[in-house]
C-alpha cells in the first residue's frame, strides 16, 4: 500500500547536536542505537537493505518511520491493517527526487518494525546512476509517551575499481634532462575517477599533465567508465635523489571516503655515464661554464654528457 509524501517531522529536521535533552531517552537511555546502512552502494544492485536497531526498554512500540532526504519512504505501525504504508514523494518535489523515487521501490513484504528494503528498477542506462544516494534515517515513536529516538546513516553510489591504475611508458633509467613521458589508466569506477601524478611524493604540476580521451574499446559498457592521464616533464638532477625516482599514480572517486587506496608505484635509476655512452652513442663533454649550474658543485667542474 502506498500514499502520499510525508515530510520529515520537526525532531528530524533538528540537528542531534539540539535535539530536546528528553525526546529519545527512556530511564536515561536512548531508544535507538544505530541505523545500519552501507556507506557504499553499487548502483547496479538490486537491492539496498538497512537496519534500524533500537531498544524500547521494556516500551511498546507505536511506529517506526524510515526517510530518505528528509521524505518519508516507510512506515511501519503495528496497530494498523496493513502495518507497513508505503509513500511517495510529493509531485512538487524537485526533479531529482522524483528521479529517485521512480527508481526504486519499497519491499512491503521483506520491510517491517526493523529492517527497510528498497529494490531498484531494471535498466540502469536509462535510470539514475544515484538511485540509492542519500540520508536515510529510521524514526522510532513509543506508545502513550509518544517520547520519539531516530538515527540517520549517508549512502553513496558507486562501483569501486577493482584493480589499481597501470602506468605505461616508464622506462627503467633516465639522464637528466631526458623528457620523462607515461601515462595512467584506471580501472573502470563510478563516478570515473580522478588520477594525481606523484613525483617523489610531491604532487606533479599540472602543466605537466594532460587527461587523455579514451578509445571507444576501453570504455565501459556499463555506468563504469576509466579515466587515462598523460604526464610529460623533463627530468631534473633533484628528481634523482639518491640515485632514483619513484612515479606514482592515484585514483580516487570524488566526493567519496573509500578507505582503500589505489595506488601505483614506478621506480627509475638515474643513468650512469658509461651506459649513456653505450645507450646513446657519441656525446661531447661539457665543463661546468657552460653546463646547468645546478650540476655543478662549488665552480668545480663536473663532466655532463649530452648527445650531438
């Protein structure tokens, strides 16, 4: 059964942080402990299931409410026929959420006093990616007092990539001044990633980068899509501390906290000059009045090879 929107009531719209020091609490203690929700969910799912656990210390229960963005989704009263009633979001709502609504539905039969689940419709190219997205919440309300407890979890969308970025194009030794050029790809995500080019741990300028656009035949047929970005940069003597550099490329999903961090690592030597001279053929030596001072050391002067 379903009826109109029913707005969020005033304990919902208040902040926790101002909420009345005696709505929720019986003998002391709060009502609701937790609303279980995944903070990610793959928008392809068929199905989001969340779980509102509570305690009524001994109290019967008058109702239980679940919103979605401050609208009513559910309602569960056991002194009702039917218990469950299920709402939809009033017409004059914003386009979005009437996007949301049409692409999922409330489960009356596996929906009750505790767990809320929400199937999606079918075909999500022509659905919202979002489906799912938002801040849900369970409102639970006793008998007689009608004293009220709620808690509230945020969903995101998104299909996580299930491998991390591959860089190409590293080679295994450089010379300074040589142009170091590679490029990272993702796996497919939603929303597509966004890739940072890493040189010995500090962030590569972005003139230096350029985001590529992927051939037909990478794309993905789904809602997940890859992302490729190109750096391009000459090598400087301090790009070799110690010997060697070390490029890294990170994917992350905007707006999302994953816990998991994709990341992948590049190392390269500076080349020595003899395998210069042997890589490289003929060079001709420079001294330091006419070579970058920045290989130079106290005016003495330092042998560089460079190719005629």
């Amino acid at each position: 059964m379903s009826t109109k929107c029913a707005c969020v009531p005033a304990l919902l719209a208040t902040s926790s942080s101002h909420i009345n020091s005696q709505q929720g609490i019986v003998e002391g203690r709060h009502m609701v402990r937790k609303l279980h929700a995944p903070p990610i969910v793959d928008p392809r799912a068929s199905e989001l299931a969340l779980h509102c656990d509570y305690d009524l210390h001994g109290n019967e229960l008058y109702s239980v409410s679940w919103y979605r963005n401050q609208h009513m989704l559910f309602k569960y009263q056991p002194s009702s026929s039917p218990p469950g009633i299920e709402f939809e979001i009033d017409t004059n709502s914003n386009q979005q959420q009437q996007q949301q609504t049409k692409d999922v539905r409330v489960s009356l039969d596996r929906s009750n006093a505790t767990h809320l689940l929400l199937e999606g419709n079918e075909d999500i190219t022509k659905g919202n990616s979002r489906r799912y997205e938002g801040t849900y919440a369970c409102e639970v309300l006793i008998e007689r007092t009608f004293l009220a407890d709620y808690a509230m979890a945020n969903v995101s969308a998104a299909i996580l990539p299930k491998n991390k970025p591959i860089i190409e194009g590293v080679a295994s030794s450089y010379r300074v001044g040589e142009q170091l050029d590679a490029v990272c790809t993702s796996a497919p995500s939603y929303p597509p990633a966004e890739l940072i080019f890493q040189l010995n741990g500090q962030k590569v300028d972005r003139r230096f980068t350029k985001r590529l656009k992927l051939p037909q035949r990478q794309r993905s047929d789904s809602s997940a899509s890859s992302t490729s970005l190109a750096i391009s940069m000459p090598l400087e003597r301090r790009h070799f501390p110690g010997g060697s550099l070390k490029l890294s490329c990170r994917s992350i999903l905007p707006g999302l906290e994953i816990g998991h961090d994709y990341r992948t690592e590049r190392n390269a030597k500076i080349a020595s000059a003899d395998n210069q001279r042997v890589a490289q053929g003929k060079y001709r030596e420079l001294t330091w009045t006419n070579c970058f001072e920045r290989m130079c050391k106290d005016g003495q002067e330092s042998q560089i090879f460079v190719a005629d």
